[in-house]
C-alpha cells in the first residue's frame, strides 16, 4: 500500500498548526483577564471542540472545568440540515456558574443560537462563547461571539477538530479539501 497523509487532501492549508496555537495562546490570555480569577466552566461542542477544548483549557491559567453537549445540525454532507437536537447533555448543573462555550466554528450560527437559548434558560451567573472559527454569515445573521480566533471565508474546512465525514479532525492544521476528496 502507498503510504496515506491526510494533509496531502488538503488544495490549501488556510493555518498552519503554529499560527492556530499561537491564536489560542492570546485568546487564553484575554479570556484569564477578563475572568479575573473567577472559575470558568467551559462546555465543549462535540465532536469539534474537541481540539480547542484541549489547547485553550491547557492555555490557561484560570481555574476551570469541562463538561461536553453533543448537538446535531450537520449531516455527512457540507450543507446544514437546519435540524438541531440534543444528543448528549451536560453532566454539570450549570445554575449559578460562569459558563463559556467552546466551538469549533460558527456559519449560519443556527447550532450556536439554538445552544445559548437552551443554556441559558439554566440560569448560568453568566454566559460567554469562544469559537475558534467563524464564518462571514455568522457576522451577517449577527451572532454574539465573545472571542474569535479567525473570521475566516465561506468555504468549507478541515482539520483542527472540523472533520469531512467524520475524518480530517486530527489534521494539525486548517485548510480546504482538494476536489478529488469529494468525488
Ligand atoms: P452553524 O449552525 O453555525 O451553521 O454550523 C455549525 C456547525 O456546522 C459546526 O459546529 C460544524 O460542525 C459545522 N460546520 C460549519 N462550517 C463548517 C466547515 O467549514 N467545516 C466543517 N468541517 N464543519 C463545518
Ligand atoms: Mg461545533
Ligand atoms: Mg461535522
């Protein structure tokens, strides 16, 4: 067999693996000041905020906790199902807690709305989203974001937790699929 490297899949690479953990190290920074000392518990989007969760909690310096939610908006494909559901909830009763959302990447920012409703009808003491990601529709439909690691092109990326049919989430870096990936 040929030897296999998923980033040869790649047409191009939008951020390598150092710009993106470089993002995240000033992205902790922010987030640490504006906590000022106050616990964070920070509430992963699986699968995709795998990734992030793991960089930006180890960036910090604050004290804070992780819990997950899995929620399903997109199918195998590349467009929105526009469909939202809960498929596992959180473990931690967020009453009284400072709660920041960690995502991946936000587009239409339908999943990411659906989410802050939800939450904080549990009546978080207060309520922030990180994405590392985000998309120009999200600006357009104007989503609230706390913390942004790259605003980037609409066009559909890979790598860093963002999978194509559940592969490419452990490529190190972001970029866009080649065509014959898709066909
Ligand atoms: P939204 O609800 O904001 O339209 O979509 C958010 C979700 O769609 C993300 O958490 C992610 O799962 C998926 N998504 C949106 N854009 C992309 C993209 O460019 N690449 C990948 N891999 N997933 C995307
Ligand atoms: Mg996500
Ligand atoms: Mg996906």
């Amino acid at each position: 067999m040929d030897a296999v490297h998923i980033s040869d899949d790649l047409t191009e690479v939008l951020f390598s693996k150092e710009q993106v953990q470089e993002r995240l190290v000033e992205l902790a920074a922010q987030i640490d000041a504006d906590y000022d000392g106050r616990d964070i518990l920070l509430v992963g989007v699986l699968n995709g905020a795998v990734m992030v969760m793991a960089d930006l909690s180890r960036a910090l310096v604050s004290h804070c906790e992780m819990d997950w939610m899995a929620i399903s908006s997109y199918g195998s494909g590349t467009q929105s199902s526009g469909v939202v559901r809960i498929l596992k909830d959180l473990n931690t009763d967020i009453a009284g807690r400072h709660v920041l959302v960690v995502e991946d990447i936000i587009d239409t920012g339908l999943t990411l709305s659906y989410l802050i409703t939800n939450l904080l009808s549990r009546e978080p003491a207060s309520l922030k989203i990180m994405t590392m990601f985000r998309k120009p529709d999200a600006l357009a439909n104007q989503v609230e974001v706390d913390y942004v690691g790259f605003d980037i092109p609409n066009e559909f990326v890979v790598g860093y937790g963002l999978d194509y049919d559940g592969r490419y989430r452990n490529l190190t870096s972001v970029g866009t699929l080649a065509p014959h990936v898709y066909s």
